[in-house]
C-alpha cells in the first residue's frame, strides 16, 4: 500500500482554532484509495516546522506529501500552486517575526506543487465544491514548509509528489472569530475528494 503524509497546524496568531488539526487527526491511520495516510500537525515556528516536515518525509517515507493549512478569510479551498524562497512576518507561535528573509540562501526563487491541482480544481467543482488555484500561499508557514518539502525532495532527487492545500476556516473557529467559513464535514469531504484526484 502507499503512503501518503498529510500535515496540518496548531493554532496561530488570532485563530484559536486551526480546523486543519481536526481534518488531520480525523483522516489519520485511514486508508483511502490505494493511499495509508500518516496524519501529524507541524507547529508554527519558523525555526521548526519546515525540519518537522523533512524529518517526517525520512522517517515515513512517503510516496505523496499533502500539507493543510488554514487561510483565514478565503472562502475555498485552494491548491497552491508555488512556494517562495522568502519568510517574512507576522510573528509566528515562538515570537520570531522574519523580515523578507531566505529560507535557504542558495534555494531557488520558487518551486511549483507537483500535485495534480488541475485535476483537484476540476473534482472538487464538478462535485459542486467551491475550490480554486491559488497563486500565492503567502510568506509565513505555510509557504515555509510547502518550500521545504520541495527543496528537500529536489535536493534528494526523489519523486515524490508534493504540495499545499489552503483551506477556509471551520464554522468552529468562525463562531469565535467571525470570517468566512464551512462545516468540518465539507471540510473533510473536500480534502477527501483531493486525495482521490492522486
Ligand atoms: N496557516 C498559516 C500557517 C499555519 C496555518 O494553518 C499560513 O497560511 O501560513
């Protein structure tokens, strides 16, 4: 059987929910089409959770590597479709604040997902789920460890695919910040029907 590593987050910054934790923690140790999925969340640290992300890979050796993460305010789920070699703030959960930063000094401008986020779009709406590329995930975390996991697999000449997947928030978090939001069950269909498109 293969793997598949799926992360998700803690809680950051003013979001004292991140519904990536529950979607994580649901899917963990279950199998869905040809995939075993390892489930862990990363922290959000800029000195941990891209190594947290490589050390996983090692460890588990994962033939795909989906990562969550929640991008408060979006009203789809997004695919992403690049990760930048910048870090820059807000503060992340041990109080380091970057500035436009590298992440690795010798690091490419970019790297593209090599998850098949067409067919993800193309799944998702037909099933009558909101979803859309994403040009940009950012420069805090979640664009850390997407960079991460494609610079370490790059480095290593592995194969695997990988990405980053943004999801909106949960109706959980949006009754204590108000925002867009979805039921975690759509939360977790959506990220089921991804899997599927591997
Ligand atoms: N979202 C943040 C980091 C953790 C998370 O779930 C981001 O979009 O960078």
């Amino acid at each position: 059987m293969k793997k598949l590593l799926l992360t998700g987050f803690d809680p950051f910054l003013e979001f004292p929910i991140n519904p990536t934790t529950d979607i994580v923690n649901e899917l963990a140790g279950t199998q869905l089409n040809e995939f075993e999925i390892i489930g862990e969340v990363l922290s959000v640290d800029f000195h941990k959770s891209g190594q947290q992300l490589v050390e996983l890979i090692e460890k588990h050796n994962p033939d795909t590597v989906i990562s969550l993460g929640l991008a408060g305010g979006r009203n789809c789920i997004t695919p992403e479709r690049i990760a930048i070699n910048c870090n820059d703030g807000p503060v992340d959960n041990n109080g380091h604040k970057p500035s436009g930063e590298k992440i690795f000094d010798h690091g490419p401008d970019g790297y593209l997902s090599t998850l098949p986020i067409y067919e993800m779009i193309d799944k998702l709406t037909e099933l009558g789920i909101p979803a859309k590329i994403s040009n940009t995930a950012g420069t805090y975390l979640c664009n850390n460890v997407m960079y991460h996991g494609l610079h370490y697999l790059k480095e290593n000449r592995l194969d695997h695919r990988a990405g980053f997947i943004h999801i909106p928030a949960s109706h959980a978090l949006a009754v204590k910040k108000s925002m867009p939001s979805w039921s975690h069950s759509d939360l977790l269909q959506a990220i089921k029907i991804s899997i599927k498109c591997l």
